[in-house]
C-alpha cells in the first residue's frame, strides 16, 4: 500500500472545516480564531513571573498582570490553541508524519534553514502584535465579520510575500 | 478539478447566493416590532455616545439630537443642543415636520433604549428618512461620557484611545474627569434599563 | 441567541472546553491540509502550490456566508462578537512585515504550532523566533511602537459599509473572485509544475 504521509485533505475540505470552526468560534464565544494571541498571553505570564513590578507599570503589559485578575494562560486563545495541537498530532498521527524532520528545498542547508525559520519568526513576533494579530486572527478572522482590518492585512500580508518572494527564491526552489 | 472540488464550490456558492437573497429589507408593517428591531441591522439604527459626543463638541450642523423623554426629565437634564419631542407628540403635526425630512441627521434619545426604541419604531414605520437611536441613552451617555472609567481588561489600545477620548469629553461636558466624583451637572440616574447584561468578547488574536 | 458566551449564556469553563474542541477541529484542518509543509505554503508564492490560497479562502468564505446567514435569520448578533477595530497604518505596515517574514520563515504561527508539535524542527525555531519577537516588541513597546501601534484608527468599520454596499452582496462578489482565483491558479499550478518542474514536495518537503 502507499504511504500516506504524502496523502493530503482535499484543500477546500480543510478549509471548509476550518469555516466550519470559524463559524462555532463566533456563535460559541464571540470572537474568531487566533494564533499569535496566545502567544502574546505565554510571553506575558513568562513577563509576569520573571519580574511581576516590570509587568505591572509597562503599558503593554499592565492590563494583564493585575492583582486579582485571573492568570493570562487561563484564556479562551490558550485552550483554543491547546486544541490545535491536539488536532494537529491525531491529523498528523492518522497520516503517518509524525516525526522529526526539517522541511527545506533540498538546495539549502540545515543550518540556512533554521537561521531563515528564526527570522522569520522574529518578524511574525513583532509583525503580529503591530498588526493586532496574525493570518488567523487578523486576517481570516477579519474576513469572517467583514472587518475591514482583514481586508488590510490580507492585502498587505500576500501583497508583502509576493513583493519579496523573488529575493528568497533560493530558499523554496 | 475533481468532483469534491467542484462540489465544495457549489455548495459555497450557493451559500453566498442564498446569503444575497435572504438581505432583503423585511417588509416593515406585517411583523411585530420586536421582530423588527432585531432584524434590521443594528449599524443602520445605532449611535454610540461617543459618536453624539463628537457631534455635540463639533457642533455638527446636519444633526438634530431629539429628546423623547418627558418635559420635567427635559428641563431636569438634557444633552446640549437638544430639542424635546415627549414620545406621545411624535405624531403630532407640529412636530412630525421636523422628524419627517431628509435633510437632518435626527438621533433619539431616552434614558435607556426602550423609550428611544419605540419612537424609532414608530417613525420607521412611518417611512420616515435619517433617523438613529443613541445607544444606551442616557445612562450610558452618564456611565461613558461623564463618568468614563479607566479601562483594565486586554484589549488595552483600543479602550486607552477610547477613554481619551472621553476623559476630553468629560470635561468639555462638565462631567468630572475620569474618576467617580459626582457630576457637576445633575445627571439623572434613572434605574438601569433592562434586557440581559452584554459583556463584550475581548481577546482575539492580539 | 449567539454569541452565547458574551451574553452569558454559557458558563466559563463550558467556553474553554469547546474553545479546545474547536481548536482541535482547525488543528486537525491545518495539519491535514498540509500547512506543516513549509514548501507547500510557499508555493503559493512561486506558483508550484497553492495549497494556501485554496484552504483559506475557502475558510474566510464559508465562515463569512456562515456567520451572515446566521446574522439575517436571527441566529447570532456580529455586532455583539469581538469585532475588530481597524488601525489601517500599523496593520499596513505589520502586514508587509508578516509577508516577508511568511517568505523568509515559511510559517505563520499558527501552522508554526502544529509543525513544532508535530515534530518539524525548523517550526519548532520558528515558535522560538515568534515568541523573542514579541518579547522585542512588547519589551520595547513604550519606547519605540506605541504611537505606531495607536495611529491610523478608523474604529469598528465594516468594508461593506465603508464600501456602500450590503454584507451579503461583498461576500457575494468575494467568493466569486475566489472561485475565479481557484480555477485560475490551479491551471498556474500546471503550468508551473510542467514547463519547469520543482522537485516533488513529497520526496524534499518532508
């Protein structure tokens, strides 16, 4: 028989449940799916342990990390994450690509690889929370409601990926 | 593209179709009103108070703020600039000329929803052009523009740009700053209106 | 009716337990779409996979038809969701940032995540990488971001109205775009894949 770890969900299906889930997301608690959300909560709590008076006289921080208020890992964002892990291991179990493996264009090295996800990671950091979220929770999620802020952050997001695709080309083909 | 392809689009596609046809406006005088309001969109219907609070400061010419609460509530406390049509003389000639027109902006107000609600209500199925509901009335107009309070919860950008704004407000109206000392002008504080309690959904993925 | 958990129609721990059972369904929708594959998600930006662009449109799609279906039967109120507030400068900016990062990582966090867990290395740097940058950012937020991170706020606005026309009809006409963008790309894809082929993903990617 085949292997499966090549298989792959017909595309609209996938998207068509995470619609659904979207959908739920709304009707359930009010507000659309998110990634970088939680995130920002784990660097928060993080914050707040390390030094609990830096946490609470930063701006960003502040609102957070008060007295009494509850923990910022006890969130809708962190279970709704946790959920995606989970998902993401049966999905991936079910398939049979559950193990440790870099994913790269063959023309490049590990190491160029790692270097490249960091930086690319650093820059969703600092991109996510200037924009007040990232593709699921800003874009996608925007789109959901009609918010305009989607609409700017789809535009901008694919428009920035393809003005630098040419230059990091060697990093795909 | 395979059938599964094909069919997941159509069925998409006719969710958007579907989606077009069921916008259409609802014929306004065969359903009751609670119907009514819950079916037209809020956006068309709603104000908020920080939205009157900049027209007021800005002495916005096109908008005309009508008080439908009693003359004694009238003379007692009302918003700057604003005229008093009692809910019962809505319909009355004199006074229907200025709510039935297209040329003003007229935004009802009460001291919760229901009375400014109604009048809404009514004048919608009058036909009549331009008119808005300030949200909350005037116990919201109290809790968010005299008495704004400092916002704590997560979605700190928005609400610290938000309470700027109204501490500003607060002043320009004389309400006392930021903080809970009483207000200068002899604000009502009629009793809450009633319906469920809205917590709006923070979070997201900020 | 919905949203239930703003109108305190669930209690707390309820809310959590279906945001895991959500999440677990968007999990599963990304990992089974391919969204751990870096290199299928950035083909959507060389034209030899466009994995992406068909999953999340489809989703935007269908979720928007959903949600305002539901909104014109009654079923939900969007105006009582957590409905995002429009700052168009730094979400400009942050967008074009998210892109390049989108080219340079190949991820973006929430595919990330499931990578990490999954047993994707580079993903799992990459969450590394997500969580310094925020850490920069926040750290560094009184200093450098905050008058940035404010600027440009429009408020709550929904392009349909910012456009001048119905929910319903927008989402009509974006679906249609899609749909037209999928046939579009998927003969790209072909194209792209037979004149000058990319290594299979399945043999390199993984």
């Amino acid at each position: 028989m085949e292997n499966k770890r090549n298989k792959y969900m017909n595309p609209y299906l996938a998207g068509f449940l995470i619609g659904l889930m979207m959908i739920f997301a709304y009707y359930y608690a009010g507000e659309g799916l998110g990634g970088s959300g939680a995130f920002k909560k784990v660097v928060i709590s993080g914050v707040d342990a390390v030094n609990h008076d830096y946490a609470k006289n930063a701006t960003y921080f502040a609102s957070s990390v008060q007295e009494g208020s509850s923990s910022p890992l006890n969130s809708w964002l962190i279970f709704e994450v946790l959920g995606v892990i989970v998902g993401a291991i049966i999905s991936a179990a079910y398939f049979g690509r559950l193990t440790f493996k870099i994913g790269k264009s063959p023309n490049i090295t590990n190491k160029t690889r790692i270097i490249a996800a960091i930086a690319g990671g650093l820059l969703w950091g600092v991109g996510s929370q200037l924009g007040r979220g990232c593709t699921s929770g800003l874009i996608m999620s925007g789109m959901a409601v009609n918010a305009f802020s989607g609409y700017v952050g789809l535009a901008a997001v694919f428009g920035g990926g393809y003005l630098f695709a040419y230059f990091f080309r060697k990093l795909w083909i | 593209m395979k059938g599964l392809d094909k069919f997941i689009i159509l069925i998409v596609l006719v969710g958007g179709i579907w989606l077009v046809l069921s916008s259409g406006k609802p014929n306004l005088h065969q359903i009751t009103p609670e119907k009514m309001l819950s079916c037209i969109n809020k956006q068309e219907r709603c104000v908020s108070t920080d939205e009157v609070a900049k027209f007021i400061m800005g002495k916005d010419p096109s908008v005309i703020l009508v008080d439908v609460r009693t003359e004694e509530e009238y003379k007692k406390f009302s918003l700057p600039g604003s005229i008093n049509i009692p809910f019962d003389s809505v319909l009355n000639e004199n006074f229907s000329s200025y709510v039935n027109q297209d040329i003003y902006k007229i935004i009802f107000y009460s001291n919760g929803n229901t009375l400014a609600d109604k009048t809404w209500l009514v004048c919608r199925g009058l036909d009549y052009k331009n008119i808005y509901v300030m949200t909350g009335g005037l116990n919201e107009w109290v809790k968010t523009i005299l008495r704004p309070v400092k916002p704590s919860d997560t979605e700190s950008s928005d609400a610290f740009a938000m309470y700027e704004f109204r501490k500003g407000a607060s002043k320009y109206f004389g309400g006392g700053g930021s903080d809970g000392t009483s207000s200068s002008v002899g604000a009502p504080a009629p009793s809450a209106p009633k319906g469920n309690k809205k917590k709006k959904a923070g979070g997201g993925c900020e | 009716m919905g949203p239930l958990f703003p109108q305190e129609l669930i209690s707390e721990p309820v809310n959590l337990l279906i945001a895991f059972v959500i999440g677990t369904g968007f999990g599963i929708g990304l990992e089974a779409g391919g969204f751990t594959n870096t290199r299928k998600l950035a083909g959507v930006f060389y034209g030899y996979d466009f994995v992406v662009l068909k999953v999340f449109f489809t989703a935007a799609m269908t979720s928007a038809i959903g949600l305002f279906l539901m909104n014109n039967y009654g079923l939900i109120d969007i105006q009582l969701t957590f409905y995002p507030s429009t700052f168009w400068i730094p979400t400009l900016i942050a967008g074009l940032v998210m892109g390049l990062g989108f080219i340079v990582g190949g991820f973006c966090p929430g595919t990330s995540v499931c990578a990490a867990f999954t047993g994707k290395i580079d993903g799992m740097f990459f969450v590394g990488g997500v969580i310094l940058g925020i850490l920069g950012y926040s750290l560094s937020y009184d200093k450098i971001f905050k008058s940035l991170h404010l600027s440009g706020g429009m408020g709550k606005v929904n392009i349909a109205d910012f456009l001048g026309i119905s929910n319903g009809l927008f989402i009509f006409i974006v679906t249609v775009v899609a749909v037209v963008a999928f046939v579009i790309v998927t003969k790209i894809q072909k194209k792209v894949n037979s004149k000058d082929p990319v290594p299979a993903i399945e043999e390199l990617g993984l």
